[in-house]
C-alpha cells in the first residue's frame, strides 16, 4: 500500500444542534480529511466482513433459529414479494445533481433482476452452480413518500464542498457523508427507508452496514461511490465496475451476508461467511475468471454477487444466501418492507407508450427509454436505418428502463420501432450524431 498524498488538511466547520430548551448551541470541531492512500484492489468494498451483531443478543438468537428454520423449509422460496422502498441522496461537489433519474431507475432495475435471479450474467453462471441459484423475492423500489408525508421523487440532492465525502470523520467517528451538519445528507428514517448515499469514496466503490451494527442508527445504510452507480451516466464509463452490481453486492451486505470467502481479506480455510450452501473459498477473485477454479477442496463460486469479482462477472445469490438476508430483514428490519408494488401497471399498450421519457446519455452512448407504468409483457425493440436495415434488436421485459447501445451505428436517422402484444406497435425518429 502505497501513500500517495503525504498532506494531513483541517477544515473548520459549524454543527448546529437543538438541545431541550431550542438553544442554539455552535459548536466548532475540527475535521480532519484523511491522507488517501493507493488502495489495492482488496479494499475495493469497505465493508468489513468482521463485523457481526453481537452475538450473544437475544436478537442474533432469534435471527439463528429462523435462519435454521428458513434454510431447512426451502418453501420460503416461493413467498410473496417484500417491496423495499430506497431513498438515494446524492451528495456531490457539482452544482447541479449529476445522478439522473433515468441513472436510478436504471440501477433498481439491476439490483432488482439480480436479486430475482434474471441478472444479466445468469446465464453465464457455471452449470455447477445452477442448482444452488436463490431467487430472492426482494424489489426495490424508489420512495414515492417522504417521512412527512410528502410525495418525494425518492432523489435528494446536497452540494457540498468535501472532496471523497464518504471518507471524512467527525466528531465520535462519525462520517460526514451521513449528516447535514458534516457538510452531508442526514438520511431518513431507517426503519421505513433503505438510505443508500452517493458519495466521493476514495478508491472505495462503496460500503453498507451490516444488520445491528451500525456505529450509529444515522449510518445505518449504504454508500456508492457515483463512478459505480447504475451502468448509465457518470458510471457508464467506469470499466469493470460500471454495470451496477456494486449495489448487488452492497444490499447483500445490508441484509448481512458476508463475502463469500469468509472474514476479512486474508487467504486461509478456516473462516466462513456462515452461509451453509456456498463453497468454501480462500480469499477473493478479481477480474473475471473462467473455468473451475478450486482452493479450500472446492470448486468456488466466484461468479456469486458476494466475491469481489468484474461485474461482467457477477451471477448470483445462492438458496442459503437468499434465506441469510429473509432472516435478517425478518430479524432486524421488520418494518421495512412495505404494500403495493414498485410501480404502477397498466394493460393498455397506448397508454403505456404515450408516457414514455426518451434521453441520450452521452457519456455512454446510450438511448435510455424509461417509464414509470409497467407494461405486464414483454416488448420487442428494433432499430432501422432509412435503408429498412435492421440495425438493433433487443426484448424489453418487466424492467423501468430500456437501454440502447447505439455506439456502432454510424450517424444518421434511425427508427425504432416497439412492438407489444399482438401486432400493436408504435415507431418513433431518433437521430444519432
Ligand atoms: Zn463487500
């Protein structure tokens, strides 16, 4: 590990808090921004696979007996679908929010296939693992109701002018990310919504706290770095880790799973991530490895959502993981999910099209079609050239948002043509330069 800035700056800042009597009491601290260092790729989640719910609690109890139970009842499987409504608060040294709508929506629609098992790599997953495939009845949803009540967008926006804002501490420890008074975003209620932070993390992509073992009940949730953020936008160009999967990974741990491999980054046997069905493995893989790779007398699962491997890579969840996480909200987040469904659903094909918002992300070269009703079958997508080529073809299932990568079009005037049911379809221009 290499010390890149050798510099060590304090910056003055104001914490306002109310005491009993709505005295005003300003209190000046002393932040200190931490010296970054050339992480290796090990620290790419900050997450700390050591830190576990007090065991001895009567809660880790129950969450041990309904796990057993879970794990030994497979049913489960197969129960209603929990909707969890997320709340995204981008904390960002820009202006003016950088993280689009369509970018949200874009990341819920991964988070959300893979938890069901649809991700986009499934059908790469080592013929092996298919059996042990969990299909976690799990939605995420963007908040449509603030805690006051108040329709929400499920976005908030604080500028701010911290360089790698999830990094810096105050008092107590505190992370600045997590609170106003920091120069951050104070999350809401963590009973009711899944607070996931976007924020500069260092050469982090991000982090979660686990189940019962927040530092603090305002850290409670889940920070992502913006450059991984969904697989539009600022993320689009993010490499290996631009697909959105970095949030995957983090829900699991938010749902308390460890990394596959066991406690923390060491290569030994001898540790567990205490899920009973996912091969034993020595440490984590990086990049995207192919084939049987064994260590630890097994053949390991490297393409498991829980490993620290490329997104192109990134699979799955097992049964045991799926029944881990069901525990644990059932344990630890009983209030969290709530009725009704991520969106509103509509029948009429008309209606459905008429509403949706069409926008080019230029960064990534993407045609980003996005609604917010659903239509309950499968659409076709086809792009033509004037010629009457096609030049794109692609099925849009039960997801918000569309994506086109149009990048090996050549300039000019296309169509696109959405087909739903039957022989009911809508063409609309688009222009590519
Ligand atoms: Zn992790």
């Amino acid at each position: 590990m290499m010390l890149q800035e050798d510099f060590r700056k304090e910056a003055h800042f104001d914490l306002l808090l109310n005491d009993s009597s709505a005295m005003r009491l300003i209190l000046i601290f002393t932040l200190f921004i931490i010296p970054l260092f050339s992480t290796g790729q090990s620290n790419l989640c900050k997450t700390d696979g050591k830190i576990d719910p007090a065991r001895d609690s009567l809660k880790f109890h129950h969450f041990q007996s309904l796990l057993s139970y879970n794990l030994a009842n497979p049913q489960i499987q197969n129960r209603s679908v929990q909707y969890f409504p997320v709340v995204i608060h981008v904390v960002s040294r820009q202006t003016t929010n950088p993280v689009s709508e369509a970018q949200v929506l874009n990341q819920l629609d991964v988070i959300n296939a893979d938890f069901s098992g649809n991700g986009e790599n499934i059908l790469k997953l080592l013929s092996e693992f298919v059996p042990l495939l969990g299909r976690g009845e799990m939605k995420f949803c963007l908040a449509t109701v603030d805690p006051n009540g108040q329709a929400t967008s499920g976005i908030t926006f604080t500028h701010t002018d911290i360089p790698n804002i999830a990094l810096q501490s105050g008092p107590e420890g505190r992370i600045a990310v997590f609170y106003d008074q920091l120069g951050g975003k104070t999350g809401w209620d963590p009973t009711r919504y899944i607070n996931v932070w976007i924020g500069e993390y260092g050469d982090f992509l991000g982090s979660a706290s686990f189940p019962g073992a927040a530092p603090f009940s305002e850290e409670i949730g889940i920070v992502i770095d913006p450059q991984y953020f969904g697989s539009i936008g600022e993320a689009g160009n993010s490499g290996v880790y631009g697909r959105g999967h970095t949030l995957t990974h983090e829900m699991g741990h938010f749902f308390g799973l460890k990394h596959i491999w066991g406690k923390g980054f060491d290569a030994n046997c001898d540790d567990s991530d205490d899920v009973p069905d996912t091969p034993n493995a020595e440490g984590p893989y990086f990049g995207c490895p192919s084939g049987q790779r064994i260590s630890c007398n097994s053949s390991d699962m490297y393409q498991n959502f829980m490993d620290l491997t490329d997104d192109r890579c990134l699979a799955a969840f097992t049964k045991g993981q799926v029944a881990y996480m069901q525990s644990a909200i059932e344990t630890y987040y009983p209030g969290l999910a709530v009725d009704g469904e991520c969106a509103t659903y509509t029948d009429s094909y008309s209606d459905w099209y008429a509403q949706l918002i069409w926008s080019y992300d230029a960064s990534s070269n993407t045609y980003v079609i996005y609604s917010d009703e659903i239509l309950d079958q499968v659409r076709k997508v086809e792009v033509y050239g004037v010629d009457g080529r096609l030049a794109y073809t692609n099925y849009w299932d039960d997801q918000q948002t569309h994506l086109m990568n149009l990048s090996a079009l050549a300039s000019g005037i296309y169509f696109v043509r959405i087909a739903g049911d039957g022989n009911k379809y809508f063409v609309r221009t688009i222009v590519l330069y």
